[in-house]
C-alpha cells in the first residue's frame, strides 16, 4: 500500500467513524419518533450528510463510495439489538449481510488509488447540473443512493424484528440464494483485477464469468439484494412490497448502471461490440456463437 493510498484511507476511516457517531448520537439522544425503521432512517441521512460534507472538503465525491457496503450491517446491528425475530432467521442473515459486507469494502479498498482518485460517474453528474452541481452531488450521488440502499433493507428489518419462525424453508432458500449472489460477485470481481492488472490497453475481458455475462457483477449485487427481499418475505408472507428495493436496484441497473458502462466501454474499446454481440447483458448464459 503506497503511502497516499494508506493516508486517503485513514481519512475515509475518519469521515465514516464520525459519520457513524453522528447517527448513532441522534438514535441516543434525538427525539424519537416512535418508528424504528423511520429513526435508523433519520440517523442513516445524517451520516450520509457527513460524508457528504467530507467529499466536498475533499472535492471527491468517491468518499461515499464504501458507504454501500458499510452502513447496511450496522443497520442490522441497531435492528437486532431492539427486535425480537427468529433467531435461526436473525442469525442466517446476519452472516449473509456481514459476508456481502466484508467482501464489497475489500474489495472497494484494494481498488482504491486514493483521494487523487474520483469516480468517473460523478463528475459528468456535477457538469451536466451546470450551476445546480451541488444539488446534484448532494440528491444524485449521496442521498439517493442511500434511500436505495435503505429500502433494499427494510425486508432486513422485518426480518429480524418479527417474532415467529415464519416460512422456514423460504429463510434457508434466501440464505442459499444469497450466498451463491455473494460468490459469483466475488469471481467475477477477482477475475476482472486480474485480467486488468495484465491487460493490453484496449483489450476487452470476456473470460470466465465474463464470458457468460457483460456484467456478472451487477448480476451478483442484484441476487443479493433479491435473497433479502426473500428474507424478509420468510418473516411476513404476505408482504410482496418487501421486493420493492430488490426491483429499485434492479432498474438501476439495467436503467442507469449498465447502459453507462456500455457507453464508455464502447468509446474506449473498439472490440467491445463483438462481446455485446455474443455475450449476454446481464443474466449469465453460455455465449452465442455469431456468424461472420
């Protein structure tokens, strides 16, 4: 680890360990609402605006970026501490969320160059809000994705602070089906440091899960926050909304995430319109063969 990488990560550390103090102060000792989904949901806004005020300071908006996979465990946390749900349902996804995680920040921190670094995404959002830049940082790039990110847990919360076994087979099908999400998102993270720490420039990677889909990454996010959705769904039978965050980041995806990636792969990649042609967008599958 390079010196400036170590020092920008203490600093990140240091924006999330207030960020955190923050919220956890305004669940202490700020007014309570009476809901404790609405007050974790209070407390997780107040962090982001730390974060938030950091990435200005900073003039790098990259400062959020780990906050996707940070926050959720604590809220976890915080919801088990004062529910009273199942234990063997609390505890199957408890080790899901912490697994999905520690996996995500690792892998966030081993990518991260530093505070040299931005994500390419968030300055096109601030130039193209020409004069409303700030909004666009603050609504776009912190709070939206944190409202996201908050009600792909909200089956998490119904999950563990509903008292009863509920469907049991429904909790060990959503805990295999979000491990399995967990361990392709980390192959396909894995196979594609590799393949860029030895990549020609230009060359485009269509190899193991890549060859099967353009994005077995985003595939793999999506199943995890589908099996939390089923988590939740085990808890509440009745309750089909909980699926609304899995759908949320699904569109995102396939809406947003993806068509931008596409973009600016086919702009910097001239080979990358064979692997549209004959790798499959999003959903993995063996590759087509395509005629010349």
């Amino acid at each position: 680890m390079t010196r400036s990488k170590g020092r920008a990560l203490a600093i990140v550390t240091v924006a999330y360990l207030i960020a955190v103090a923050v919220g956890y102060a305004w669940l202490l000792w700020g007014p309570a609402t009476g809901r404790l989904w609405l007050d974790t949901l209070i407390a997780d806004i107040l962090a982001t605006l730390v974060v938030f005020a950091f990435s200005r300071v900073y003039r790098n908006s990259s400062f959020y970026d780990a906050y996707w996979s940070v926050i959720p465990p604590l809220l976890l946390f915080y919801w088990w501490s004062q529910g009273d749900g199942d234990p063997v349902r609390t505890w199957l996804i408890t080790v899901l969320v912490v697994v999905w995680a520690v996996r995500l920040t690792a892998n966030w921190v081993y990518a991260f160059p530093g505070l040299h670094h931005e994500d390419w995404r968030y300055p096109m959002f601030r130039e193209r809000a020409g004069r409303f830049e700030l909004v666009a940082d603050l609504v776009a790039i912190h709070l939206i994705p944190t409202l996201q990110v908050f009600l792909g847990m909200v089956p998490v919360y119904v999950a563990v602070t509903t008292p009863g076994g509920g469907l049991a087979w429904l909790t060990v099908i959503a805990f295999v089906v979000g491990m399995a999400a967990v361990t392709l998102e980390g192959v396909a993270d894995v196979q594609m440091h590799r393949f860029v720490a030895s990549a020609r420039p230009g060359e485009v990677m269509d190899r193991g899960l890549w060859s099967w889909s353009r994005h077995p990454n985003y595939f793999g996010e999506f199943g995890f926050w589908l099996a939390l959705a089923l988590f939740g769904l085990a808890a509440a039978p009745q309750a089909w909304w909980l699926f609304a965050g899995a759908a949320a980041m699904l569109a995102m995806f396939l809406g947003a995430s993806i068509p931008m990636m596409e973009t600016r792969s086919l702009q910097r990649r001239p080979g990358y319109q064979a692997v549209i042609d004959r790798v499959s967008r999003f959903v993995p599958r063996p590759p087509a063969t395509v005629r010349a």
